[in-house]
C-alpha cells in the first residue's frame, strides 16, 4: 500500500520585535486582544506582518523609530497576521505585507500607504493625532494660505459650549480625507477668532472655506448638500486645486507614472524632502514658480485673502456687507490683459530656414462700449473667429527677413465693438537662442502697421508668447516672465514633486548623475512626443532657473536639447572592422562622415541580429574601408531621434555619401546574406538622382578601378586560402586512412573480448550450479543436526522423570520398614490376653498380606514402567 503523506505542522511563532521595544508585539495574532488595547487608548497604530516578509522585516526598524518618539500619545500594536492558528490570519486577508492601520478613538481604520520610512511615517501620524490646525490669529492664518497645499478652513464659536455645533462634523471630515487621501494634501484648519474669520468673508459659525490660489476659492453650500462629513470631504476633494503634485512610488508593478504622464507633458522636479522639517526653501522656491505659472489672470484672483490679511479697513472684509463672503473677485477687463493665440504662417519663400510667428489676440475697441463686458475666461469661439479673420488676410503678411514687427487689426464677425490685432514678426531658426539674448534681440522694435489697419501705441502691439513682458508695461520686467503661461501656450506643463532620497534611481534613469552629491534634479518629459529634457545639473534649482526651464520649453521653437540616453558601457577597439555607434556618436559617425555608412539596428536579446555577425565582419574586410563604413547600434541601450527609430530587428540601413539625407531602408523580403548585401550597397552607392558630369564619371572610374583592384586583392587572398585548404585536406585524408587502420585493429580486440567474456560467462553459470548444490547439502545436513538436538532433548526429559521415580520408590521402602518395627513391638505387649493376641494377630496378618499385595502391586508397577 501507497505510503501517507506526512506534513509537518508549522513552528510556533516567536517575538518579531525586541521585548524591549515600545511596541506590543502579539506574534500569535491575538487581534480580540488587540481590539482590547484600543478601547483604552486614543491613538492607535496597528502593525500587521508576516515573519517571513522582507519588507516587514525593513520597515521594523522605521516603526520602532517612530514607536520610540511617539510612544507616549500613541499606542503602537504589532499583529502577525500569518500564523494560521491566529484570529488575525483567520479573519483578516491581507494582499501585501506589511500593512499600517491607525485609529483615532471609534474613527478608522485609515490605511497608511505611503513610503515605509520613519519620517514620513511620524508626519502621518501626527496628521493622525491633530487633524485640525487651530488658527487664532492673522499671522497664523496668513501662514496656513501661503502654504503650496489646499487648505479648508472652518469658523466656530467656542464661547457658548465646549463642542459648537457642527464642529464634530468637521473634524471627522479631516479625519475621512485623511483616510481617501494619504498623502494628506488637503489641510483643515478651525478658526476661532470671529476678526480673523472676518478676513476670508466667514461671519456664521459653522462656515466652511476652501482656499484656492488661482481660482476663486468656495465656501461651503448647505443649500445643495447636507453638512455631513462625507460631504465636506468629498466637496473639498473635488474643488481643491493642485498646483503641484507629490508622486510616491510604491516600489511594486504600478501605473501611477504611466497615467500621470499621459496626461500631458511632466516636469519632474527631484528634492531632498523631510516631511518633519518645519521649513523648505526649495519647495517654497518651487511652490513660487508653479503659482506664477498657473497664474492666469495676474489679478487678484490669484490670491485674494492674501493682498488684505493686514489690512483691516479693506472693504472687501466689511463685516457690514450683508453675504461678503459670496461675493467673487470681480473678473478685468479683456482690454487689459487680451487672450491670445500665436500661429505660423506658411513659408512662401525659398529660405526654408526662416518662419512668420505671429499672435493673434482678443482685444477691445477704445470707442462706443454698450457696457462693461464681463468674461472671466478665454471666449474660443472669438478665438475661432479671429484665427479665420486673420487667414482670410494673411497674404498682407509679405516680408522674408526684417527686424520690425508688423500689426492689423480685423472687425469680429460677431460684434462691431470688438476688434482683433494680430502682430507677426520673422524669426531665424538658427537665433532660438533669443531666450538668453532677447533683450538685444527684441530691445525696441519698429512696429509696423498693414495699409488697412490703424497705427496704435508700441504698448498695445503684441509681440511673442515668450517676450509679451517687455512691450506690455503691466507686466513687471524685473519679476517673474512666466505669468499666466500656462494659459497662454499648447504646450501646458504638469508638474510633480518626488523625494530625491527615495526615488533617485528615477533621476538617474532619466539622466541625472549617480555621483552628484546634491540630489536636486529636474526633466521635462512629453510621452506624446516621445522626448524628454534635462536641467543642466551644474545651475542650481532655483526659482529663475526654473523658469527659464518651462519658459524654454513652452515656446514655439523650443531651443531645448533632446536628452539621448546613452550606454555608458561601450568601449571602442579601434582594430574592429565594426564601428559601434552610440547616441553620442551617431550624428558624427552616420551624417558628419564623408563615407558610405551601412548601419545595423540590433539589440542583445535579438538571436537572429548575432547570427549575422559574421556576414557584416566579411562585409566590412570586403569593403574598401576608406569609402565605406559598416556601424551597430544597440536601440536597447541607446536613444536614437524618432526619424530614425525602428519597430523590427534586424534593420540595415544604408546612408550614401553627400546624400545622408536619402537613406535606404535594406528590403525584408530579401534574405541578409554577403551577396545581397553587396547588390544592395553598389547599387544605391552608385545611384544618383542628378546626371553625371565628366568629373562625376572620372570619379566614378577611380572609384570602380579601386572596387576592382580591391576585389583583386581579395581574390588573391581567397586563392591563398584555397591552396591551404587543399594542404589540410590532403592532412585530413592521412588522418582519416590511420583512423581506419585504427578502427580495424580495435573491431578485432572487440571480438576477442567478446569470446572471453563468453568463457567467462560460461564458467560464472557452472560456479552458481555448484554453490546451489553445496547449499542444499548443508541444509539437510541443518535439517539433521536438529532431529539429533531434538532426541538428545527428549532422552534429558526421560533421565529427569525415572531419577524423580527411584527417589520415590526409596521413600517408600522406609516407610515399610518402620510399620514393621511397630508390629513387632505391639506383639510383645500383648503376650497376656491370647484373644488379643490372636485377634491382633490375625490383624497383623491381614495387614501384612495387604502390605505385600501392596508392595507386589507396586514393584509390579515399576516393572510395567
């Protein structure tokens, strides 16, 4: 029968953390017990892990850290949620370890999702413990809207009860989006002082504000929905504004980048963080930037409660004003900040180098106004309808080259008080460098005006996107040139923060150097594009550096370098016949040389692209090496311009000399071997799309003669190589005669050995016959042997039993002879009574003859015995 399986049942678990340590560790998941702790404490943390897990092992560590500064207001409990014998095995089932969960008094559980490090851990917990930031005064509250995160504020009336009404409200509401959001982005505040809710237009206990910096910021509606917790967190979570946003890889398979980045083009933004610092200066650098860059209107939308905090007498804070807090920032007029559209005008012209860039913008006439017109926002479809108004007379925009700037003006179709200007200007592609030299490049233009539009003021023409601050005098040229950007341009940026001490290997990926010291590192990546560029990590992260980094990018022509990846691992042997290209190579060695270049796109997983090796080294020894180069690439390890990219390998591309450009593409349905690889290269060598002069044909001559004189050489070496091939052929044939001779001799040992392992057979069959018969003797022999101990046994048992019968025969004998003796001695007793005396002798008679019969029966018996 088939054995059972044996399972031996699991180790008893044992301590996961120090028994000195702060933290309570239930190693045999007692979660009833557990539950027990919490109902005494306020603050609870539960630790759940697996033993055997490597990241509950790391993050150990960073939760003692935490346990031991925190240890004295929060209740820190480590569950092993593995042990199968374990409540907390058996009713919780966990996809990942380790898992963190809080619970502030009834309130949770709120996950903790976020990196595994004590800082950050600590920063949530203390997030946790206090959800609500208490704000008594203006400084306080101009501290909390400063801040780069959204931001809900609360006002309450603490003089009539302890717990005014709606204030549990809204602190469950903190702690819910703390538990939707763990990164915490939204800030609760409560303020308590009725001047300092007078500032942000809260006058009714109980109101609720959300600050936004460049809309306009939203109070709390009871009229649309119910003042419940879930409300007000759901309503802040889908008003608030981000202007930046922090990413926190989990380490695992995750989409997070892949959706971020296909929302748009990123700026990445790398800074060494540490949540539990009381102040950053490059966060509040970078916080700077992106308002600006968001900042559309550069009014007082951007941040309204900030322009007034200390200045009580504004009216906008008047107590007095009956609903002061609904009133919004009232919208500027278009006429001084237009809305503006830059567009590209055709080259009409043979210079292919040299481009119209113009903008077109919504403007307002100076003359008769019905009234003031009110439009928060760009009007696109007056966008439309002056980009069709500015086509229908573009032909007035005739100049190639000149340094003026050139304005027309055109009615709407829609309405006759409004007019539409659009300004054009050249520009020369090989001058993108203007955004560093644009004060000497732009510094006072000639405006110049079309024969049907009205000459205006220099301050009202438009000039481009990128040099609007310094010909409109509202914007300030001493501060920030990227105002409003983003409203303003296609190429509109999302920008992200990441840790540089936990996601570096990001940076790096990207570009960014792994022996800098400064982790600081910035990149702008467009996935649509397929591009990505690099801040030059020797300036240093600062505001003006950032924004010339958006500034660059966001223009029309970005003057932007590509970043290439390269593989830094390639060394060149200048004794190989094939060169290896890199990105930093491949512009020199492909389009800079004044060679033909056959070029192979291969990659180190591809088997097919090694099995050609051999084919492009003959190809290369064949080519004369003065007019033809054979290149690799690895598209693995290498970033090649999207013109030249490649979705199959092996590809072979061929770039004939003085017509780089022309590049031909080796036919797949073709098979890569020399021959065909040598029709391909001397036929679209050869091959001109313009006729041949005399010096053409001279040169092609030279060229052909050296083909031939080449191909002589080689046929010389294939001659030599023949000859030495027929030598070890002949070699091979004496070898082969001796293996012969060889494999003879050994057949014959073969059949000698065959014989002798017969004879040897034979006589192992004639031993086995002997030994079975010697076997069996001696077994009858043992068969013998065993009926003699058997009878011997028997005889033993005999001797015991006659010995046992003599010794009783002999005691019967004495005791005959002593009832002799008795009768002898009465007889002599009784000599005086004669009756007695017959009497007793007849008795003695009696008994003597009884003793004889019984001693003749006895002896008889012996005999019979």
């Amino acid at each position: 029968s088939r054995a059972k399986d044996v399972t031996m049942p699991a180790k008893l678990p044992v301590n996961f953390f120090s028994t000195k340590s702060p933290v309570i560790d239930l190693f045999r998941g007692q979660l009833d017990y557990a539950d027990h702790l919490r109902q005494d404490s306020e603050i609870v943390l539960y630790f759940f892990y697996a033993p055997w897990c490597g990241q509950s092992i790391a993050a150990r560590e960073e939760i003692e850290r935490v346990a031991s500064r925190l240890s004295d207001q929060v209740l820190f409990v480590a569950v092993n949620c593995w042990w199968n014998q374990g409540k907390c095995r058996k009713q919780k089932h966990f996809f990942y370890f380790p898992v963190v969960h809080l619970y502030h008094q009834s309130f949770g559980p709120i996950e903790y999702k976020g990196p595994m490090s004590a800082v950050y851990i600590e920063k949530f917990v203390r997030r946790v413990m206090t959800p609500l930031l208490y704000i008594s005064s203006r400084s306080k509250l101009l501290d909390f809207l400063s801040n780069y995160e959204p931001g809900v504020l609360g006002y309450f009336e603490f003089n009539a009860s302890p717990q005014p009404p709606g204030y549990l409200t809204f602190f469950t509401s903190a702690l819910h989006s703390l538990k939707k959001d763990y990164l915490g982005t939204i800030r609760f505040g409560v303020i308590t002082d009725k001047h300092v809710a007078e500032k942000i237009s809260l006058v009714h206990s109980g109101s609720v504000y959300l600050h936004r910096h460049v809309n306009t910021s939203l109070i709390y509606s009871n009229d649309s929905m119910n003042y419940t917790a879930e409300n007000i967190c759901k309503w802040a979570l889908e008003n608030k504004e981000m202007l930046i946003r922090w990413l926190r890889p989990h380490g695992g398979k995750s989409l997070l980048l892949n959706n971020e980045l296909k929302k748009g083009p990123a700026l990445l933004i790398f800074i060494p963080y540490n949540p539990l610092a009381e102040i950053h200066p490059i966060l509040d650098e970078i916080t700077k930037v992106a308002l600006e860059y968001h900042n559309c209107n550069k009014s007082q939308a951007a941040e309204p409660d900030l322009q007034h905090l200390g200045d009580s007498d504004s009216p906008a804070f008047d107590s007095s004003v009956p609903d002061a807090h609904l009133k919004l920032p009232e919208p500027f007029s278009i006429t001084k900040y237009p809305c503006c559209n830059t567009v590209v005008l055709p080259q009409w012209h043979s210079i292919s180098r040299t481009h119209n860039v113009c903008e077109l913008c919504i403007n307002q006439t100076l003359g008769v106004k019905p009234n003031k017109v009110h439009v928060p926002h760009c009007n696109f479809l007056e966008i439309e309808a002056a980009l069709d108004s500015f086509y229908l007379q573009e032909h007035t925009f005739f100049q190639v080259i000149s340094n003026t700037m050139e304005c027309s003006n055109f009615l709407s179709f829609y309405s006759p008080f409004s007019y539409y200007t659009a300004c054009c200007r050249t520009v020369n592609r090989h001058f993108l460098s203007f955004i560093s030299s644009e004060k000497t490049i732009f510094q006072t233009p000639k405006v110049a005006f079309s024969s049907h539009g009205k000459k205006e003021n220099t301050q009202h023409s438009i000039p481009h996107i990128e040099d609007r601050n310094y010909f409109i005098p509202d914007f300030d040229i001493s501060g920030t040139n990227i105002t409003g950007l983003r409203c303003r341009t296609n190429k509109t940026l999302n920008l992200y923060l990441l840790d540089s001490n936990l996601f570096w290997i990001y940076a790096e990926r990207l570009g960014a150097s792994s022996s800098t010291h400064l982790k600081q590192f910035a990149a702008i990546v467009d996935l649509k594009e397929e591009v990505h560029y690099v801040l030059d990590q020797n300036q240093s992260l600062v505001g003006s550096t950032l924004e010339n980094f958006i500034k660059n990018f966001s223009i029309l022509y970005s003057p932007l370098k590509r970043h290439l990846v390269d593989d830094p691992s390639t060394r060149f042997q200048e004794q190989s016949v094939i060169t290896e290209v890199t990105t930093n190579t491949f512009h020199d060695t492909v389009f800079l040389s004044e060679k033909n270049v056959l070029l192979l796109y291969y990659a180190q997983w591809c088997g097919f692209c090694a099995s050609l090796n051999h084919i492009f080294i003959q190809l290369a020894r064949l080519l004369p090496p003065d007019n033809f180069t054979v290149a690799r690439i690895d598209i693995t390890r290498n970033d090649l311009p999207w013109e030249f990219m490649t979705d199959r390998l092996p590809t072979i591309l061929f770039f004939p000399h003085q017509r780089k450009e022309q590049s031909v593409k080796f036919p797949e349905d073709f098979s890569v071997n020399l021959p065909n690889l040598l029709k391909f290269i001397l036929h679209h060598s050869s091959s001109s799309s313009e006729p041949c002069t005399k010096e053409c044909l001279q040169q092609e001559a030279v060229l052909q003669q050296g083909h031939i004189s080449h191909l002589e050489r080689e046929i010389q070496k294939l001659r030599s190589e023949i000859s030495a091939l027929h030598q070890a052929h002949n070699q091979l044939e004496v070898q082969l005669s001796e293996a012969r001779r060889e494999e003879q001799r050994l057949q014959q040992q073969k059949h000698t050995l065959e014989k002798q392992h017969k004879t040897l057979q034979l006589h192992s069959e004639q031993l086995q016959a002997t030994y079975d018969r010697k076997n069996k003797e001696l077994l009858e022999m043992a068969e013998k042997l065993q009926e003699l101990a058997d009878a011997s046994e028997n005889l033993l048992k005999e001797n015991t039993l006659l010995r046992i019968l003599v010794a009783a025969r002999e005691g019967k004998l004495q005791s005959k002879d002593e009832i002799r003796e008795s009768l002898q001695s009465e007889q002599t007793l009784a000599a005086d009574n004669d009756l007695s005396v017959s009497t007793d002798t007849n008795t003695e008679e009696k008994r003597t003859d009884n003793i004889d019969t019984i001693e003749t029966e006895h002896s008889s018996g012996n005999r019979t015995e």
